[in-house]
C-alpha cells in the first residue's frame, strides 16, 4: 500500500488563484463559433454564447489568456476597436486563416466581465514592439485625457479596463514564431517595452517570455540570457508544455507529469541563477501561460489553405487517459505552488479544450473538463509537501517514474483535499492518507474518474467520462482508498 503522511509545518506555499486560469486565442473555433456566436439561441446582446459562459464558469477559470498565443506576433491590436462595420479584415499568418476583427480587446473584456474572470493581456513584440505595447497600455488603462484613453471612451467605453497582468510577446524563439529573435535580440527589445510600460503604470505585472518547451535547443540559456536583461523589470517568466500519448505507450503518456517537474525545476534554477549572480532581493516566479495535451499531428495534418473564418483547427476529442495526465499536470503545477504563480490550460473552447460546441448548437464537457473544475472547486489554499511512499515502475520516455502521484492542499483546522493519480495501466493501487499532526478526521468523501477502456470519449450526446464517487475509509487519523488503474481521484477529509 502506498503512504502519504501529511505535516502541517511542512508548507510549500499558498495556491495563486490565478493558476487555475486559461487562454483563448484567435485560432480556430475558440472566439468564433466558441465564445463568440451572435445568432446562437443561447447569445446575449453582445454575442456571447451563454451555454458556453455558464460552462466557463462552471470550470472555475479565474484568468484568461489573449489574444494568443502565435496570433499575436503579428496582431494589430487597433483593427480590433471602433465600430465592428468599420474594422478591417486580415490574413493571419499563424494560423492561415481570415481574421474578421468583430471580436477585439472590448469585447473580449465585456466577455471577462460575464464570464467573472481577470484578463491577461499579451503584446505583439513579433513584427511591432514598444510603441505598440504603450498604445494599447494607454487605450485600456489609463482613465482619459490622451488620445487613446478617450478614443476608448468614444468607443463607449468610459471607465478602463484596469489589466494587471501583461505578456510581453509570445513563444519568440520558436521558428514558427512572426519576428523570431535572439534571446540577446528578445531581452532587448523586452527590456525596453517594460520599461517603457513601467513609465505608464509601475505597478504592472509582465511576464518575459520563456522557452517554448523543455525540449527546445536553448532552454535554460534562453531563459538565463532573457533574465539577464530584463530581471529588474519582469515579474515572471513564462513556461509552456504539451503533452500526447506516442506510439501507444500510455505509460509513459501517464508519467507526462514527471517532464513538467523537471521543467518547472529547470526554469526555477535559471531564474535563481541570474537573481543570485546580481544580489537581487526579488524573485522571478513562473507562468506556466500554456499547458494541455495536444496531439499535435492532428493539427499539423489539418488542411488549412484559402484563409478561411474560423476554420475548424486542434479540435482534439480528450479521452479518459487525457483526462488524468491534465489532472496529474495540475498536480505538478500545485506541488510547485511557491514558485507558479499563474497558469492557463490551453484553450478554453473547441481548440484543443476542455469545452466543445457545435455552431449554432449544443456545448458540452470533454473529459479535461472534469480535473480542471474540480480542482478548482475544492483545493484548499494552502499546499502541502507531499512524499508519496509507494511503488514505482519504469517508463521509456521518463526513466523511473512514482506509480501514485499526489499532492495534499490544507485549509487550516478545517479541511483536507488530497488529488491523487494512478499512473499504472492495469492495476489498481491502495492509498492510505495520514493525516498526523493535522487533526482528527470527522468525514470524508472521494470522487474519481476512472473506466474500463482509457480511450473513451465524452461526445454531445454522452458524457461518459464523468465523475463518480469512489469508497474511502477513515482510520483513526488515516484515509484509505483503491486507486483504478488509469485514474485520478480527489479525496476531501473534514477534520474534526
């Protein structure tokens, strides 16, 4: 039987609501035809889809990522004010698609409002750069009197959007990337914008761009480098990872949580590196602005020519193995509490999503959807330091790997919740929770998503992959519980 055994003096840190955040981009399906549908029977007077806000908030998403994301390196954030008649239509390079700019930065923000979450804006520094970046600062933020404050409040908007959170590009040293650079040529030029936006507002929050992945050629010097130039000016930097099952090696697929540590670990010791070697009394903490699994080939095999609108695009159907490695890479994001500060599961809707919907018809939870919202719901704010001690096996993309990953959140006197994952492909592991000093348990319950073929999908018409409680027994001061094979399950213990 596995052991968990919980300390309370053994403290990671504090959950940052902001990690349970998301991202919708101008790629696909995800603003039109997902959050964006004027005529659906569900759409308000702005065009939102109400099926699809109510499922947002059902989710828990606290931030949202926008407008990209690769669209953004070469957006022009003015075509996506004034008069929707008056905006001009535009080939997106990213993507290959036509850009009809009826959704920009106010109706994004009117749909954050609906939908009770903080923007988080990102900034073309791919074919524009600081100018840009201080002008749509300018039109959001600042109250009036300059040219673009009040050209915002011409465009019936009086009061500014107050977004705290600014991403200073995106993915910029991936050769996919409009305007690739350098790290020397991105530090640079970063430095610069956040400087220059530090003049407008000090108090912003900005996030340098990291590595686009861990397997890319120059991470830790690209982030190093970057951190060079920007560190007194940055309060972030950014990490981004996807993960699919290969070849049908789901054992390794279920271990994609291990990659992530190492990664999160590896972005921690190049920042810490670049503050130690300037004295630095500050700290640069991480957004993790884009994670999921993604099955890649399917997009990169998508026949997208002509420009269409909102073609169909990464449309992944999330299976139940899906499902617990997003809950398991939700785990890792948790466990490293005191250095994530923020976090967004990409995308929200239809690419690549937790949400699907059919135009001008149903919206419904894919399998992701369920780890996401119930994580959300009911991890407690403070993050435990969890050693699970139990099996282990060998994986063939991550060498040696735990059978039960686990992270335990605590809310002072008051509750326990324990997220565990079974990485095993066909056996069922026991788990036993010991609460120790914590207290005395009074009750607890359990849910879990697991099922008899890991392949299974939630369509329209049938969620099948869905929570449902799972037997737990309290012990004293202990929880036990059996894990399925393939599964993740949520353990909440009231104390006494």
């Amino acid at each position: 039987m596995a052991t968990i055994v919980l300390d309370p003096a053994a403290r990671v840190g504090e959950i940052h609501r902001r990690v349970f955040g998301s991202f919708v981009e101008h790629m696909g399906r995800a603003v039109y035809g997902g959050i964006y549908e004027p005529g659906h029977p569900t759409a308000d007077e702005n065009g939102f889809r109400g099926d699809v806000l109510a499922l947002a908030r059902e989710l828990g998403v606290t931030t949202v990522r926008y407008p990209g994301g690769n669209f953004v390196s070469s957006y022009r954030w003015e075509d996506g004010v004034g008069p929707v008649e008056d905006r001009p239509r535009r080939l997106d390079l990213a993507w290959r698609s036509l850009e009809t700019n009826a959704v920009g930065t106010n109706e994004f923000m009117r749909w954050c409002a609906s939908a009770g979450v903080e923007p988080m804006m990102a900034v073309n520094i791919g074919t524009r750069g600081t100018e840009a970046a201080v002008d749509l600062l300018e039109y959001c933020n600042h109250p009036g009197g300059t040219a673009l404050s009040d050209l915002r409040r011409s465009h019936g908007v009086e009061k500014p959007h107050d977004v705290r959170l600014w991403c200073l590009g995106n993915e910029m040293d991936g050769p996919w990337q409009i305007g690739q650079m350098t790290a020397d040529q991105y530090g640079r030029a970063a430095l610069d914008m956040a400087r220059a936006m530090r003049r407008v507002d000090p108090t912003l929050e900005l996030v340098a761009v990291g590595s686009s992945g861990r397997a890319m050629p120059t991470f830790g010097t690209w982030e190093r480098t970057v951190l060079g130039h920007t560190y007194e000016e940055v309060d972030l930097i950014s990490a981004h990872a996807y993960y699919e099952e290969k070849d049908g090696d789901l054992a390794s697929f279920l271990a994609s949580g291990a990659d992530m540590d190492a990664f999160i670990d590896g972005v921690v010791a190049a920042a810490d590196e670049v503050g130690a070697a300037k004295g630095a009394s500050k700290r640069i903490d991480i957004s993790f602005d884009e994670w999921n699994v993604w099955y890649l080939q399917n997009t990169m095999d998508a026949d997208v020519s002509g420009f269409p609108v909102a073609p169909p695009l990464a449309e992944d159907d999330y299976t139940l193995a899906d499902a617990v490695v997003v809950g398991d890479l939700l785990v890792t994001l948790l466990r490293h509490a005191d250095r994530v500060k923020a976090a967004c599961l990409a995308q929200l809707v239809n690419v690549i999503a937790p949400i699907r919907t059919e135009t001008g018809g149903r919206a419904w939870r894919q399998s992701t959807f369920h780890p996401f919202a119930l994580t959300a719901r009911h991890a407690q704010p403070l993050v435990l330091r969890t050693e699970v001690d139990g099996p282990r096996h060998e994986t063939a993309a991550h060498g040696e790997v735990a059978t039960i990953d686990a992270v335990a959140t605590w809310d002072e006197a008051r509750a326990v919740t324990v997220i565990a994952v079974n990485r095993d492909v066909a056996n069922p592991q026991p788990l036993r929770v010991e609460l120790g000093a914590l207290g005395k348990a009074a009750s607890a319950t359990a849910t879990v998503l697991a099922g008899d073929d890991p392949h299974t999908v939630n369509t329209a018409d049938d969620e099948r992959v869905a929570p449902r409680d799972l037997p737990v027994t309290l012990d004293g001061d202990a929880a036990e519980i059996t894990l399925p094979p393939v599964s993740w399950a949520m353990i909440r213990v009231e104390l006494a």
